[in-house]
C-alpha cells in the first residue's frame, strides 16, 4: 500500500474515532502538494496538542496499540504498523515555529476523509525555518534545500542576473519600496527626491551598462517583485567583507517567503565569490528590516552612520568556512 494510502487510512480512523482533522507533513505532504516522488522515509502527522504531549496521550496510544500500531519511540511519538513509521506531533507547534496559524491551513477532503495539507507558501516558511536548525543543516542540509527548489519551482517564481533593460522594473520596486518602508523614517523632500522615477531609472541604467553591483530579480509568473544588489564592500575599512546595498520588494506578496529567496539566494552568490563576510546597512527605525535581518543570521555590530538625516546601523553576518 502507498504511504499516502497508508496516511488516508489513518486519517479516516481519526476523523471518526476523535473528530480529529490531520495535517499531513513533512515529505509525504509535499509529495502529495506537488505530485513529486520524494520516497518519504515514514508519515508525519500534525494533530491537536492534547492527543501528544496533553490529557488524552494515554488514551490515543491505547486506541493506536488496539488497532495493530506499535509504538516504537515514545519520544519521538512513533508508532509502526505493516512495517510504516507514523509520527505524530503538534499542530499547535507550526504557529510558533513558522508563524502558520491552524485556521489558515486548507482541509482536503477525499471519499469522505478529511485532512489539512499546507500550502506552497507555508511549505516555504517551514522549510526554511528548517533549514536554519543546527541539525538539519548539519544532516538534511541537502535534503531541505531539494524540497525548497521544488517549492519555488511549484510557485512559479524564478531568481535572475538583472540586465540592461531592466531599469524600469528595478526602478518601480525600489521606489514603490522606499515609499511603503521609509515613509516614517526619512523626511517628505528626502523621499520624494530618492522616489523620483526618472532618477531612479537612469541610475539603475549606469549600473547595468558598466556592472557596478550584481543584481538579480526574483519574478513571480514572470512578474518582477523582488530585487538585490550586492558588490564588494563600498567602505575601504571593510575591503575584506561584501555589501549587500539592497534588498526591495513590492508590498503586495509580502510575508510570503520572497525576501528569504532572495537574501539565501544572494548569500550562495557572495559564498560562492569567496567572501567569508557579509554586512549591510539598514535604519535604526526598520524594525521589520533589522527583525529579518537577524532571523537570517545577521548581527548588530558597533558601527553606526547617517544617511538622509537618520541613524543607520551596520550588520555582519561570517559564514562558516570548512
């Protein structure tokens, strides 16, 4: 019997014996999500916190046990059956983990079985949410960053080398950008002077036509919606270290897992350029920039500037060299 079968089964036992609704996780999830065989080691299952760690966990082994499961880790909450791992843990925990609400989750139902399955954007989150554990990087790191390309390919995104013609999109992401972030943060003439379209696009074009920074774009459907620029640091006293000078996206797809995209995809590129370090400048007041800065790994150094009249802080990520 297939493990989705073996899972569907399952599911249905659930669904009458404790009116319980399971997501289906990890690799079954996302094979079933994206119709790719990922051959699943066993079946993940995600159901309410009380039936693992809660009151009625003695009560849930038992119904397991009498219906031919053995539990072969109780940690881990294993059971084994016609020699297939089914591991349960909870559903409550995604919110925490990877800032996925249960009531934002889709319920599929086949042949009267009900079930959750995660949507590629929340596959996203939790996969690199994943990737940043110290184990998984350490033993799946190559397993994860699998299933994170076939997430991105799945969601029709693409990440690209920006090219001469492209000063346009670059322009209108970069602007649209600076008006949604820094409305607060700069002052009205400074604003309007750096959202100046024409300005923006003729800078964009010199940048292209003599390669001053590697800029990539991150398109969704063909749509550019996020952009980066990164060279060798601009401040001589950081000679050894890359910049990256921005990272912008257009607010209508944010919270999405683009912007992760985008910065784990620029930081293979400088990792791949021989830099050992990266840093970036970002304001005092960007509270949402510095909070996802920092979720991947960048650190508030002592460094500080001015910039159109605000404080700007200095962060540096050092990446492992093996």
């Amino acid at each position: 019997m297939k493990k989705f079968d073996c899972f569907l089964k399952n599911a249905e036992m659930l669904n009458k014996n404790f009116n319980i609704v399971p997501l289906i996780y990890g690799s079954l999830g996302l094979e079933v999500l994206t119709n790719t065989s990922l051959n699943a080691d066993d079946i993940d299952i995600l159901i309410p916190q009380v039936f693992v760690t809660g009151d009625r966990w003695n009560e849930f082994k038992l119904f397991l046990e009498n219906h031919g499961y053995v539990l072969v880790d109780e940690h881990e909450h294993t059971f084994r059956k016609d020699g297939v791992d089914y591991s349960y843990a909870s559903v409550e925990g995604l919110k925490g983990f990877a800032g996925i609400d249960v009531c934002d989750i889709e319920i599929r139902n086949i042949s009267g079985t009900e079930f959750m399955l995660l949507s590629l954007e929340q596959y996203l989150k939790v996969y690199q949410k994943s990737s940043q554990d110290g184990y998984r990087m350490n033993v799946k790191e190559k397993q994860d960053n699998q299933k994170i390309e076939i997430i991105r390919s799945s969601m029709k995104t693409k990440i690209r080398k920006a090219k001469p013609g492209d000063e346009k999109a670059l322009a209108h992401i970069q602007t649209e950008s600076w008006k949604s972030a820094f409305a607060d943060i700069i002052s009205a003439e400074d604003l309007e002077r750096c959202t100046d379209i024409e300005r923006v696009e003729a800078m964009y074009e010199r940048d292209l036509k003599f390669g001053y920074t590697e800029m990539s774009i991150l398109e969704i459907d063909g749509r550019p919606h996020c952009i980066a620029a990164w060279s060798k640091a601009r401040n001589p006293q950081f000679s050894d270290c890359a910049e990256l000078i921005c990272i912008h996206s257009l607010s209508e797809n944010r919270g999405k897992g683009y912007g992760s995209m985008m910065i784990n995809h620029i930081i293979d590129e400088i990792k791949k350029a021989g830099y050992n370090s990266v840093l970036l400048w970002v304001f005092e007041k960007n509270t949402c920039a510095r909070s996802f800065y920092e979720k991947h790994g960048f650190e508030l150094t002592d460094n500080k500037q001015v910039c159109y009249g605000a404080v700007e802080f200095m962060y540096r990520k050092d990446f492992d060299v093996k």
